[in-house]
C-alpha cells in the first residue's frame, strides 16, 4: 500500500508521503502534540492536512487522537500526476516525502518510488517549500534490486532538485502498528517453526516510530540551528542496538513466552518461495524476490560513510534533544504481547 500525506501549519504546510499508516500517523502526532510547547515559545500553531490517493481512511484514523484545531480536511492527490500536487502544497513551508512501495513491478518502483519522490521535489520546490524526503539504509541507485535502487536514485534527483533537503534513512520501523514485529508475532502464533534465510546473520538497527515522529517534529520547526545542521544533509536513522535477524525473532519468541526452533532456509529456497508467492494477492506469508536479496546485505548505519553530508539520528538527537532514543528491548513489551 503506498500514499501521501500532508501536514499544513499556519504560515506551514508539512507534505509527507507514506507507505505505511503507522508512519504518518506518528508524525502527525508528534508535530501536533508539540503545539503546546512551541505557543508556549512564541512560534505559530501547526495543523495537519493529510493527503493520499484516498486519504479519507487516515484522516479518519488519527482524527480522535489529534484535536479538530490542528487537523484540516483531507486532499487527495497523486504523486504519479504533478498537477495534483501544486494545489496540495499551495503554502506549504516545509514537504515530508515518504514516497514508496514494498511490493510491485519493476516499473511501479520507478514511477512511484524514484519519479513520484521527483514530482514531490519539483512541487516542493516551485512552493518554496522545505523538503524532507524519507528513503532507507542501503539505497543504492546502482543496486539490482528495484526497492533499493530507486531509492537510491530518487535521492539523486531529490538532491539535484533541492539542494537543501534533508532525507532520512531509516532502519527497520518498530512501534505499534509497525509491519515487521506484528507480522511476526502473527506467524509464531500458527507456525510451528520459525524461518529464517542464510543463518538469519543479516544484522538490522531498529529506530522507533516515536523517534522518527520527533526527529520530523524538530526538522521542520522554523530554528536556524536545527536548519543550519540538517540542511543538505542525509540522517542515517538507526536506532540505539543492533540486532541479527534471528536476535529479533528469538527476541519475538521470549516476548511471547512462545518455544519455536528458528530454522535456516538457504536463500535460494527463499527466492523459490518469493517467486511463487508474488504471484498471490499480498498476505502474512508474501516475501518478494527483492526482499530475499536484501536479506543478503546488512540493514545498518556504515560508519565509515558518516561525514559532514551523512550524520546519524543518535547524533543529530544528541544535539538539538534531550531525550535519549527509545530502544526496541523497552517499546516491544507494549504492543507484542504473551501469545
């Protein structure tokens, strides 16, 4: 599932484009929760507008948990057609783009993932806009596996396009609506083992969706020392730990008090089983011959890349926050429960 929203402000206007509900959901939280304490501090209130190709759900999804004074109207739009998009952002001071899709042909990943990114740019732009554009660890616009070259080459085109956006890379996404962990937690409740590929060594660095939430809470208020430090720049958004692929299933396990043997399938096997299953309607058992791959690299912050341009979220935290980010071993005990 791919859509769109955007978070419009008083003097603002905040575009996001999601793939996932949680995502965005979390964000819109987080940039109206934090209305108190910028009144408090002299700046303007934000509201949210939420757009997508059919917005109405999530709008109504978060529309009890954010007060009628900072959410708007929805506004449909389509990252596929630019012209949908002027209207959406017409004052907007700041884009968060989460443009991007799981699962899909090789031509859904380019006209949505790298050339819809590119029309949320050119409209950022041509708005006057701030973008904040969400890709993943790992994007690489010379990669064979279409999730990760796309995103590597709507960086390209973000960067070209504006200069001074921020992107952030994430991790692997935990919080309680997230896809990974529940997903899991479903398939140790009716399997009687547990598969992993390759040995399950594929190593992940967890990040909370509550981090995400406030890292865009604090990048798009209007503070030239927040705006000095992140513009033009890549956060690498790791979490505090890292993990191998069966740590996080054993760690899965021992939150559900469930006994599974974890066993190793050869990634071969597993690319057969996603050639097989991409052809079904998506489900709890849909793994995608892209998936498969990527379970062949590490899905980690590579510190040798950390510079002046590439700086990750526990530093750029540390600087403009005092709150410390929240680990996976402290946030899962509250949405995976006993099986």
């Amino acid at each position: 599932m791919w859509c769109w929203i955007h978070w419009y402000i008083h003097n603002e206007s905040f575009s996001f484009c999601s793939f996932t509900n949680s995502s965005g959901r979390h964000i819109a939280k987080a940039i109206a929760t934090s209305n108190a304490e910028n009144l408090a501090s002299g700046h303007a209130m934000r509201q949210v507008q939420l757009s997508s190709r059919n917005p109405d759900k999530i709008w109504t999804s978060v529309k009890d948990e954010i007060s009628e004074t900072y959410l708007l109207p929805p506004v449909p739009i389509d990252v596929a057609n630019p012209s949908t998009l002027s209207h959406a952002f017409r004052d907007a001071q700041t884009v968060v783009s989460l443009v991007g899709i799981v699962h899909g042909s090789q031509s859904d990943f380019e006209s949505i993932q790298w050339k819809g990114s590119e029309n949320v740019a050119w409209a950022a732009r041509e708005n006057g806009s701030k973008l904040i554009h969400f890709s993943s660890i790992g994007a690489d616009p010379n990669s064979h596996i279409p999730y990760v070259r796309t995103k590597g080459l709507a960086e390209e085109s973000v960067m070209k396009i504006c200069p001074t956006a921020t992107i952030v890379r994430p991790s692997l996404v935990f919080g309680p609506e997230d896809d990974f962990f529940n997903r899991f937690a479903r398939l140790a409740r009716i399997l009687p083992c547990i598969p992993v590929f390759g040995g399950g060594n594929t190593r992940f660095q967890p990040v909370s969706v509550n981090d995400l939430g406030r890292l865009v809470e604090l990048l798009s208020r209007k503070q030239l020392n927040i705006d000095d430090y992140s513009s033009g720049k890549v956060i690498e958004a790791g979490g505090p730990e890292v993990f191998t692929y069966r740590q996080l299933m054993e760690l899965i396990l021992k939150q559900m008090n469930l006994k599974r043997p974890i066993v190793s399938l050869p990634f071969a096997l597993g690319k057969v089983q996603a050639n097989i299953l991409e052809h079904f309607p998506v489900n709890i058992f849909t793994i995608t011959p892209g998936q498969v791959e990527q379970l062949k690299s590490d899905n980690v912050i590579d510190s040798d890349k950390l510079d002046q341009k590439h700086i990750s979220l526990e530093e750029f935290m540390s600087n403009v926050s005092a709150l410390p980010l929240e680990t996976l071993r402290e946030v899962l005990p509250t949405y995976i429960h006993r099986g």
